[in-house]
C-alpha cells in the first residue's frame, strides 16, 4: 500500500485484494487476467486499482464512498456505519 498504517480502506473492510492462480497454484502477476476480472465485476459502486493512474494496483478494488477515509474512520471507531456512505 501507498498509505500510513492505519489509513488504508483495507483497514475498514471497505477494499480488498484479488488473487488469481494458476491450474498448478502459482500467482498471476501479469496484467490481463486481472483486467478480464474487472470488466466482468465492476459497478458503479467500486472502484478498481487498475484505474488508478499513479500507483496502478490491478488486484485491488474498494467501495466507492462519498466520504474521506477520515470521516470513515471517525464513524468506524464510534461503531457507525460508513459502508453506507456509497
């Protein structure tokens, strides 16, 4: 990650990473197959890694929130839910 501990939405439960293997169980790292995982998954509610322009990530996606990873911090330690902020 690009971010401080602590202030990265894996943080939150609100982004997660993609692994995609082979037959005989060793990681893809080549573009393609997680470009193909993108076209079938993606929606107006995520965004993906891929997209990004200054740190590609392709394995990673995340909600897309109408919040700042501080507003949903704040919300995550009072027990709010900010997974409705998308």
């Amino acid at each position: 990650t690009n971010v401080r501990g602590g202030r990265s939405n894996h943080n939150f439960g609100i982004a997660w990473d993609i692994g995609i293997f082979t037959a005989s169980g060793g990681y893809i790292t080549t573009s393609q197959p997680y470009e193909e995982a993108a076209r079938a998954g993606l929606s107006d509610q995520l965004q993906w890694g891929g997209h990004w322009r200054n740190f590609v990530d392709r394995p990673h996606y995340q909600l897309q929130l109408n919040a700042s990873i501080n507003l949903v911090r704040a919300k995550f330690e009072i027990g709010e839910n900010y997974t409705m902020l998308a």
